[in-house]
C-alpha cells in the first residue's frame, strides 16, 4: 500500500479495518470545518466520517460510487485569482448531498477526480 495517500495514520488505520475483500484504499484525506472527520476512498467506495452529530456521536458512511451522481469542486479565489490553502468536495448521492471539506486544493481536486473515475 505504498501508493496510498493519506494525511494521518489512524484514518488509515480505521479504514484498512473495515475493508471488504478485494478492496483497496486508494487515498484517505483528513477534513476541517463543521462535523470534522475524514474522507475515504476505496476501489469500490467512498467512506465518510462526520463527527458533526448530537452527543458526541459519529456516524461512519459507505456510499458506493454507483450512487453518486455528481461530484462538485468549490473552492474560494481571492481578487488576484489564486486558490485558497482549502477546497470543499460537494458529492450527490440520490437526495443527499456531502460536503467535506480539506486543507489545500490538490486534495479536493484529486478526490474529484477520482470519485469520478470509479463513478464512470
């Protein structure tokens, strides 16, 4: 697994335990902001924990990429057009929306790109 990406260890670690078999990480980015928590993508899906729910409680979502249908970038420019040092990922599962977002554009970017590689 040296070709995963990842930002911390143990968001590594909490998702190589829970892998399906034949499944694979392909990169693991941590979030920021409201409800943060990290970002998992996998050959088969994306697993996202949001730590955003009422006491203390964390909820740990699969979506598979056969549900997604869009995958948005949103980043802030300032007046001279240069990208800010954080993006958001939108992410459209049937009727609800996740919003994660990451320290640095290349994240966003690359997460982007991927969902939509397995979602095609």
């Amino acid at each position: 697994m040296s070709d995963v990406v990842y930002d911390k260890k143990e968001q590594l670690e909490q998702i190589e335990s829970g892998l399906l078999e034949g499944e694979q990480i392909v990169a693991v980015y941590d979030a920021i902001g409201v409800g943060s928590g990290f970002l998992g993508l996998t050959n088969r899906r994306i697993i996202i924990k949001d730590k955003s729910f009422v006491g203390n409680r964390v909820a740990l979502t699969s979506v598979p990429y056969s549900k997604v249908s869009s995958v948005s970038v949103v980043s802030n420019k300032n007046w001279v057009g240069q990208f800010f040092s954080t993006g958001t990922l939108a992410i459209q599962c049937d009727d609800k929306l996740y919003e994660v977002e990451f320290r640095g554009s290349e994240k966003t970017h690359h997460a982007h790109n991927v969902i939509l590689h397995y979602a095609s």
